[in-house]
C-alpha cells in the first residue's frame, strides 16, 4: 500500500499540490485521472521519486519516500515497476533483450535464471515467439505487453503506468487494461495508472482518485462514478457525446427500476 499525506509541490511560486490526501491500495487497480494541467503528472513523478515535494509524506507500506537516504531509495526502486506513456524499449534490443535488461542490470541471477524469469514474463503477456523480434517489427500493442513484461521482471510490489493506452486503438487499450488488471490481482501488485482513457476508467477503475487544480476533488471507484453528484467529474469524465449517452441511460434505466 502506498499512503500519501498532505503532499506539497510549488514551482516558482505557484503551487501545483495542495496538501494531496490519498491511498493506493495493494492488489488494486489504483488510477489518477484529471485535466492537463491538474497535477497529477506531478503527483505520479513525484511517487516515483523523479520530483521532491516541497512537504508531506508518500509512504511505501510505512517508508517516507522523501525522508529516505539515495542507499534506501535505491533499494526501494528495486522493489518498482515503470510502464512508460511510449514503452521506451531499446530499439537496438530483441524484445528478449528488453526484458533481461533489468534482471541483468539489477539481480545476481545466473544467465540461466535470468532467461528463465525473462522468458516467463513474455508468456505471461503473451508474447511466446517473439522473442527475436526488435521492437520495429512488431505493433505498438505488442510493444506495450514487452514493456509490461520488462516492468514485471523483477517481480515488484510496486507498478506504476503513465498513460499505457496512450497511442493505442481501442480494442488493443481493452487488452492492456486486462493484462494490468490480471498481473495487479494474480501477484497483488500496488498499480497507479495515470490516465485520460474513459475506457480504462470505467473497465478497471477499483480505486480512482481525481486531481482537479492540485486538489483531491474525488475519491471512489468505477461503480460509483456514474453517480457522483460532483459536477466537475461529471464534465471531465461525460466530456465525450459517447460517456454522456452512457450516464443517460444508466440514470433512466435505475429510474425505471422498481424499488423493493
């Protein structure tokens, strides 16, 4: 589980976070939505340990991100997976290459142990056959499951997802979502997804925070979100003629639904 208590971020006098309330849950899909420009990019960076809050805590099952020593950080990213907005797999790689690398860089396995770890994660999303392939030569959905293999490589207990749909067709953003869901609840992973896809919030949204001007405006999950009362979810999640003819429907349907 992942806490974080009255998190803080200025940038040249204008405050980006103020005083962030929130928890991600361990085994749960855990997703930061919000407008461009809400914070919550600085939010996820700053989990990460890419930005350093101006005050408060983010707490790793207890350990205070910003109070740590580089020693402790360093073993605490050991225990994080990253999925990239672009997967920023390494071209010159053969998707096997791509899912060693961090068993190589960052384990004392043996070159055996590590091919078995690697070829495993590739199985598990899917990816059998692959295996020689460069990342030139196979679609940007595969791209995204090499990516996802490479980011649970070192079995984390902590994955974090900037915008994994973002570039994708719908049905191939359908099969991520999954695949997270499934790794999330299968090793009872801690996962934050940063996210604008609708589709992914309402698919797999177990736990959804939504940053609005740096504030934490709203808090529940994808059965709660049709219903909210906030108006300023309402206008980001409804944006599209799509999602606002889905809230119509569901609100006449439960109308017209006896009461017991």
């Amino acid at each position: 589980m992942i806490e974080i208590r009255n998190l803080k971020k200025s940038f040249d006098g204008r405050t980006v976070l103020h005083g962030i309330d929130a928890t991600f849950e361990t085994g749960k899909t855990n997703l930061i939505i919000g407008q461009s420009g809400s914070g919550k990019t600085v939010l996820m960076k700053s989990l990460v340990g890419l930005i350093q809050p101006d005050s408060g805590e983010i707490l790793f099952d207890g350990r205070n991100l910003p109070t740590m020593t580089s020693e402790q950080i360093s073993d605490l990213r050991k225990e994080i997976g990253m999925l990239f907005q672009g997967s920023a797999l390494f071209d010159s790689e053969t998707v096997l290459g791509n899912v060693l690398f961090p068993l190589m860089m960052f384990t004392d396995k043996s070159h055996e142990e590590q091919m078995e770890r690697a070829l495993f994660c590739l199985e598990r999303v899917k990816l059998t056959g692959a295996e020689k392939k460069y990342p030139s030569e196979i679609s940007g959905g595969m791209q995204k499951r090499v990516a996802i293999a490479r980011a649970i490589a070192l079995n984390p207990r902590y994955l974090f997802c900037d915008e994994p749909n973002s570039g994708l067709d719908p049905r191939t953003s359908i099969v991520i979502d999954e695949l997270l869901s499934d790794i999330t609840h299968e090793y009872g992973i801690t996962t934050v997804i940063n996210t604008h896809d609708m589709n992914s919030v309402l698919g797999i949204g177990e736990n959804i925070i939504f940053i609005k001007d740096g504030y934490r405006e709203w808090v529940g999950d994808m059965t709660q979100i049709y219903n909210t009362g906030n108006e300023a979810l309402n206008d980001f999640v409804f944006a599209t003629r799509l999602f606002k003819q889905v809230r119509d429907y569901v609100a006449t349907h439960e109308s017209r639904t006896p009461q017991r």
